[in-house]
C-alpha cells in the first residue's frame, strides 16, 4: 500500500508540473491533495468485508455495491478493473463541489480547460470552501453561478476510482445507476465536449439500470424508476422551453434592465409550471431545488449538459439492436469524427423515435 501510494504521488507530482504551465497552480495543488487524500483512504472492499470491525450497516452497503460493480462488466459490458472495488470514507458529504458560471444574458457555459480532460463546463473543487470563493468571484464579475456537491467523480482510468461514503445518500437502484454513470466515462470520454461525455454516460446509467432491476424482477423497483423516468422527462421538456423562451430574449435588442425584467418574469412562469407538475405527482415542493430565488442561466447550463444528446444516443442503441458491445465500439467511432460530422449525426439521431417505449432499451 505504501508503495502503490508513492507512485502515485510522484507521478501525480509530475502530473502537476506540467500542469503549472498551464496556470492556476495553487489550484492544481489543492486537486493534488484533494484526489492523495481519496487514494490515501481507499480499502479493498474484500479486506473490509471480512474485516470483524466493519458495522452490519456497512456490510450491507459494501457487498450491495460489490454486486452492482460485478453486474457491470458481468452483463453491462463496463470495464472490469479495479475502479470502485476499494472503499473510501471522506468524512464529509460530498466528493467535490462544481462550479458551473453563464453570462447574464447566454445560457452558454464557461468553459475551463485542463490538460487530460480537455475544455469542461464545471470547475471542481475538493474544499466547499474553495468552491464558494471562487463562485462568489464569479458572482461579483456579473455572472450567473451555480454551485453544487457532487457524490462521485470520474479520473477516467487513470487512477482505481473507489467507492465513497458519500454514495449512501441514495437508494441502491441509484446507487447502481451512479456506479453505471461514472464506469461509463472510461469507455469513452471525448476530451472537450461535456455534452457528448455526460449524454453518453447517462444514456447508460438508464440502460444499465433497466437491466438491473430486471435482472433482480424488482418489479417495485422497476415502476419507481419508471415514474423517475416519465416524470424527469416531463421537467426536461419544461426546461427546454423556459431554455429556448430565454434564448430568444437574450438575442433581442431589448436593455439590459428590460431583459433583466423579462428574465425574471419567464423563471417565475417556469417555477409555477414545476409546482403545477409537482401538484400533479402529489407534492408541489417536488421541485424545490428549483423554486428558489437563486435559479439562472447557469442552472440550465448544467441541465442541458447532461441530458440534451441522451435520445440521441438511446435511438444510437437501437439502431444497434440494443447490444451495448456495438453500442460502445459505434459511440468510440462517433468521438473520432470531427466535429460538425460528429454534431450531424447526433443531430440525426436526436430527430429519430426508434424505441417504442422505455422497456424496449433495457433488452439486451
């Protein structure tokens, strides 16, 4: 363990020299530290099994986790290595804490680019403290900022990704949909292009977790995620018009106080619609995270990221007759193809309707 640990460090070390070309060293330094002290506390997850002094409660979480991380190579064709076969307790809520920053008046995101990663749309931190500076700095240059907790990250392959306390916030079906989610990101991760990365994942968290619960003939299981599903697409298509109302505001000639007028005016219309939903699913607060007076552009910055492309690739896997082996080696294709192409195809596959209902994707 000392040993792994030491090469781990040097080569992190060296990692962040190169980095300190790039700029923002202190920064860098903090993420350093941040991602040994994660390594540092990881455990093989037999180890504590096994261990006499892991609580019942522990346990129980341990080997759910053990099963899914199986179930994901065994039937979802995910990597099988040694990613989440380790424990971690960080002894805080969160892994890491995004900052996602839009102009005013854009729903296009800030972008920060890393060396690895390429250009992303959040800036993560390992100290909320950090991530709160750097946001109100954010804030006093006049943009809209969003700051979040995160329960899970990728290192994309370069390092065993472990398990976190902070995953057990959730029931298992989402904690099998979060383990599906990030194992995604190495097999295919397109530096550069949040959109693509986190539609790609998400598409796969929704197959993977079809498949889970049916392997398991959770049926319970099955119509709570079924309502999950029907019922975030109904926000998806709320947030897109809000998202498309507000895009053609910011384009018109209006002043920036007239825009700030109707800006506001068009984020209480779509809070009411979200309580309006809320009241139909039986709690007009279902929605809370998004009533608040705190909601902008960098909100819907962040949504678009992770589910706008995601029929695309849903109707990608049907064409491959939902085998996710040819899945995976035609999403790969896709991220090779310049960018216009790659936008072309997805653009095509978005206008397609090749699965009936949301039962057809989880066949395998």
């Amino acid at each position: 363990m000392k040993i792994r640990f030491l090469i781990i460090s040097i080569t992190m070390s060296g990692m962040l020299l190169f980095l300190a070309g790039c700029g923002d060293l202190g920064y860098y330094w903090s993420c350093l530290q941040g991602q040994l002290d994660v390594l540092n506390r990881a455990q093989p997850v037999d180890t504590l099994l096994v261990a006499a002094d892991t609580s019942p409660d522990l346990r129980s979480r341990l080997e759910q986790a053990k099963e899914i991380r199986d179930f994901a190579s065994r039937a979802l064709s995910l990597p099988d290595n040694d990613s989440y076969r380790r424990y971690a307790n960080l002894e805080r809520d969160y892994a890491v804490w995004n900052v996602v920053s839009s102009p005013e008046f854009s729903l296009e995101p800030q972008n920060w680019c890393f060396p690895i990663a390429g250009c992303v749309s959040y800036r993560g931190f390992f100290s909320e403290d950090e991530a709160d500076r750097f946001a109100a700095g954010l804030q006093d240059g006049g943009n809209d900022v969003f700051r979040y907790g995160v329960a899970a990250y990728s290192t994309l392959n370069w390092f065993d990704d472990p398990i976190l306390n902070t995953f057990w916030r959730r029931s298992n079906t989402s904690l099998a949909s979060l383990i599906f989610h990030e194992l995604s990101h190495q097999v295919v991760y397109l530096p550069g292009a949040s959109d693509f990365n986190e539609a790609f994942a998400t598409s796969v968290e929704i197959v993977g977790t079809l498949r889970w619960l049916e392997n398991h003939n959770d049926s319970k299981g099955k119509e709570l995620f079924k309502r999950h599903y029907e019922l975030n697409s109904k926000f998806q298509q709320l947030a897109r018009t809000c998202r498309e109302t507000l895009g053609k505001l910011y384009l018109t000639s209006l002043s920036d106080n007239e825009k700030r007028g109707e800006k506001a005016r068009i984020l209480r219309d779509f809070q009411n619609l979200l309580r309006d939903l809320g009241r139909e699913y039986g709690n007009e607060q279902l929605f809370s995270s998004w009533l608040g007076d705190d909601l902008n552009n960098a909100r819907f910055a962040l949504l678009s990221t992770y589910h706008d492309l995601v029929p695309a690739f849903l109707n990608l896997l049907a064409v491959k007759n939902y085998n996710l082996e040819k899945f995976f080696i035609e999403v790969e294709r896709l991220s090779k193809l310049p960018k216009e192409e790659r936008l072309a195809v997805l653009n095509h596959l978005q206008s397609l309707k090749l699965y009936a209902s949301l039962w057809d994707i989880h066949r395998s």
